[in-house]
C-alpha cells in the first residue's frame, strides 16, 4: 500500500463498500488583527518645536533689541517674548538675525562649514502663524503615518525629508547669488516629505487599497494645493519641492508593504497547505521601485553635497592627495 497523501482524507460508501477520496477543506488562515503603533514621535517633534520656538522668542527679546521697543507687538503682556512689528515679521516671530543665530538655513554659512544649519532649521519657525500651521500639518498627516508604520519609519523620513528640502533650497540659492544671505526656517520640507511618502506609499502598495483612484486623487489634491502655496512672495518653495521628492523616493523604500493576500507561514494552517499556496511577500514591482528609489536618493544627496562645498575644500582635498602621492 502507498502512502496516503495528506490533502486526503477517505470516506467509506455504505453501498459497495467501497471506499472514496474526498479533498479536505481548504486551510483556514488566522492573522492577527494588526494593531496601530503608539504614536509619541510625533507628539514630541509637535513639543520640540513649540519649545523652540519659546526659547527664540526669549532670546529676541524685542524690546532690548529692536531700535523701536515701543512697536513691539503685545509688549506689556509677553515682555521680552512680544513680537516684531508687522512691516518687520508678518508672521508673529523674532528677527531675521535671532533665527540665524540660532540655527537658521545660511547658505553663505554652509559654504563655510555650518553644513549642521541643512537639520537645525528644521527646528525653527519665523513666527507663531509660521509655527500653527505646520503643527496642524505635523498632527494631521504625522500621525496618521506613525500609527500605520511606526517611529522606525516615520522618524527616518521625516528628518531625511527634511534634509532634502534643505538642500535643494541651497541649491536653488546657488544659482541667485544676490539672495546668498537670505535666512530659511521652517518644518515645510519635511512636511512636504511626509506627502510625498503617502503618495509613493498609495503606488507601491496599490494592491491593498479598495478605492484606489479616489485615495489618489484626494492625495493629488491635497499635494497641488500644498505646493500651489509655496508661490506666496517670501515662501522658500524650493524647500517644499526638495523634501517631496525626497519624501516621495524615501516612500518606496521605507513604506513597503506585504502584498495583499499575503499570510505569514505561523498562521497558515494546517502546516501541508502552506507549500506552493502561499503568496510572495512582495510584488516584484515594489523590489525594482525600492531599488530605483535608492539610487536616485543617493545620487542627489551626493551630488547637492559635493555642489554645497567650497571650492576651496577641493583644493584643499587635492593638496593632500598629492603630497600622499609624492
């Protein structure tokens, strides 16, 4: 007698007595539901901004340092917290000099070493309005993120994004060379990032998603807007831009998710069904985008690094090569 396959199970007839294959069931798959991450990152970059901002706000003190102390807005009630007149800060914030002592994006400055302005400035606002709306921006679209991916994720992304935006916004300043001291601050690049990322998340995970071209088209939406704002007089748009396209690569590596159908063997039972009916983890279209993905990153971040140093930094470089060589 051969041995009995084990998708079998044999059922006797009681006419005959003969005996009949029947198929057993199909497996039943058991995931655990999946639960959404704890989000604190979020909360404690939305706390780490609103403290910085105090902190440049006491440091400004509008009233020893502006040649107007009298203008100062809601000088009795803030003290030295009250901000700059409007025709100087629209926005409710501390002076231009305060936000580039204190970190701010120089690029005549980063030219000259400070590469570390590229991530500070994404810690500081120019005003309180500044501030409001990237926070509103931070808790609407952050969290959502953290709580499907994670801080592993999401943390990454965010400063990388940022980072991005940085650098395309020297990089833009390279080409007007009157503006080599204008002073950025603000979290809209690695906003702009985390928007990028859900849309490049929507494409490499579109097996999952039910209705798929309205998540695409509300996600669109909300981009165009968003960017069609960076064309406001006094809006570094080319920081936005930056921290999207880098959001949006950085999506296809970080975001990556199991394709739908997709079941971890530990839950597939019965164990004899797992073999050849299961499906691959990933689509192969998420490994070429991922790919893809890393080596555009990697080439820009490269190539916006090498652009930022002085010319003097090669020479410098090239003079050590040479007495190494002789």
């Amino acid at each position: 007698m051969g041995k009995t396959p084990a998708a079998y199970d044999f059922e006797y007839a009681a006419h005959g007595g003969a005996y009949y294959a029947v198929r057993a069931p199909p497996p039943v798959y058991y995931p655990p539901p999946r639960k959404p991450w704890v989000t604190w990152l979020v909360p404690l970059i939305f706390a780490v901004d609103v403290a910085l901002f105090v902190y440049t706000m006491y440091e400004n003190d509008c009233p020893e340092t502006f040649e107007e102390p009298d203008q100062c807005l809601f000088r009795e009630k803030l003290g030295r917290f009250s901000f700059l007149p409007l025709h100087k800060n629209p926005l409710l914030g501390p002076s231009t000099i305060t936000l580039q002592r204190l970190g701010g994006l120089q690029l005549a400055l980063v030219q000259h070493g400070e590469s570390w302005r590229l991530v500070s400035c994404l810690w500081l606002h120019a005003g309180a309005i500044h501030l409001l709306t990237n926070m509103l921006s931070l808790l609407f679209i952050g969290t959502r993120l953290e709580e499907e991916f994670g801080f592993l994720r999401i943390g990454p992304l965010y400063l990388l994004s940022g980072f991005g935006g940085s650098l395309l916004s020297c990089l833009h300043l390279l080409v007007l060379a009157d503006k080599a001291n204008v002073v950025s601050v603000g979290a809209s690049g690695a906003l702009f990032g985390l928007l990028g990322a859900m849309l490049s998340e929507l494409i490499t995970n579109w097996s999952i998603y039910s209705n798929k071209c309205s998540a695409l088209s509300t996600l669109l939406a909300i981009i165009t807007l968003n960017l069609a704002v960076g064309f406001i007089p006094g809006v570094d748009n080319s920081a936005h831009i930056g921290g999207f396209l880098s959001g949006f690569l950085l999506g296809f590596i970080l975001l990556i998710r199991p394709q739908y159908g997709y079941v971890s063997r530990k839950y597939l039972l019965p164990p004899a069904y797992d073999k050849g009916k299961r499906k691959a983890k990933h689509k192969c279209y998420q490994y070429f985008f991922c790919a893809v993905a890393l080596i555009l990153l990697t080439i820009g971040y490269t190539y916006g690094l090498l652009k930022l140093l002085k010319p003097a930094t090669f020479a410098q470089l090239n003079d050590k090569l040479m007495e190494h060589l002789h």
